[in-house]
C-alpha cells in the first residue's frame, strides 16, 4: 500500500508604506519554498514498516537587487477564456499590490498554479519580444496540467529581463474552458 502526500507552499511576506504614515521607500522580504512529505507504507505479516520523506527547499530574499536579494513583487489571480492567451509584459506594464507599475530587470522567482481541473495552461513561446532567460529559445515552453503548478528560483543571478525586446512571458490556455491560475513573480529593479 502506498501513501503519498505532497505539499507545496509559497511564501511571500509584504512589508511597505500605509495609511497616514510619513512615506517611505518600498521594502520586500519574501520567502520562496517548496515542500514534500511523503509516507511510503508497506504492511507485511509481522510488521508496518515505513518510509518518511520530508524535504523543503527554501530561499529567503532580503530588501534589494543584489545576490539572494528582491525589492519587486507581481502577484495576481488571472482568467484566460477558453483557448485563449496573454502576453505579462515584465518591464513597465505590471503592477505591485499597491497599483505601482513594475518593471523588472531580473526575475528572481515565477510560481504558477494552474486552479482548472480540466485545462492545461503553456507557458513561454511569445510571438515577439520573448522573455526566454528562464528556458533556453524563444520557442522553449513548459505545461502546466490541471490542477499542476510550476516553480523555479534564481536567487543568486536572477533570469534578466531585457525592455522591448525581452519582457514578455506568454501564458496559454488549452482549448474546452476558461481556466483560472494564480501568479507570483519576485524580481529585481535593477
């Protein structure tokens, strides 16, 4: 008998200016992780003997643009019509929690969720100005099944964003039905 249980989180944490406070500059601290924890269980006559996997793998990003640092954060919930796509354009069109528009010059961590049950979302391939650093060719995409997610992390380098010419990231939906997917990009300014 096998038991297996996968667990993935994502942990982001938002520090900035609000209310009457005075203004400050934009702080980030944000956490990427990605756990699993598995049981495998085998019964026998005599006993129930059991293999216990539990491994996270994390990256904490201080306040900045240097290695192991981040100061910009895109998150969003997004809906793409049945057969559908859209092009995120990361330099200069994207917006913060606070409705500041982003513009990346390094993308430190991408994390989509695919929340369809039925529709496979392609992500990568845009028609032009291709973000790409993150594959290999401007043609490269990777699928995310239903109810899937993809997660990659740079965090000494980043993958570089280059304006108008490489700051697009396509995200596709498969033909039969809208699908919803969550977003999160953690980047750099600079």
């Amino acid at each position: 008998m096998k038991i297996s249980r996968i667990t993935f989180a994502a942990i982001i944490m938002l520090v900035g200016s609000c209310g009457a406070m005075p203004a400050k500059a934009d702080t980030l601290t944000s956490r990427a992780a990605v756990a699993v924890t598995a049981v495998f269980a085998k019964s026998n006559a005599l006993s129930s003997p059991k293999d216990v996997l539990n491994k996270s793998i994390q990256k904490e990003f201080a306040n900045g643009t240097a290695s192991g640092q981040a100061n910009r954060i895109f998150r969003d919930q997004r809906t793409l019509a049945d057969g559908t796509n859209e092009s995120l354009d990361l330099a200069g069109v994207l917006t913060d929690p606070f409705g500041t528009v982003l513009t990346f010059v390094k993308v430190k961590v991408i994390l989509i969720e695919n929340l369809s049950t039925t529709q496979t979302l392609t992500v990568g391939g845009a028609a032009s100005n291709q973000f790409i650093n993150w594959v290999g060719t401007a043609t490269d995409t990777i699928k995310i099944p239903p109810g899937g997610f993809f997660a990659i992390a740079a965090p000494v380098a980043g993958f570089a964003v280059t304006a108008a010419t490489g700051d697009l990231l396509k995200v596709a939906n498969s033909a039969g039905a809208s699908c919803i997917y969550n977003i999160i990009i953690i980047g750099t300014s600079a």
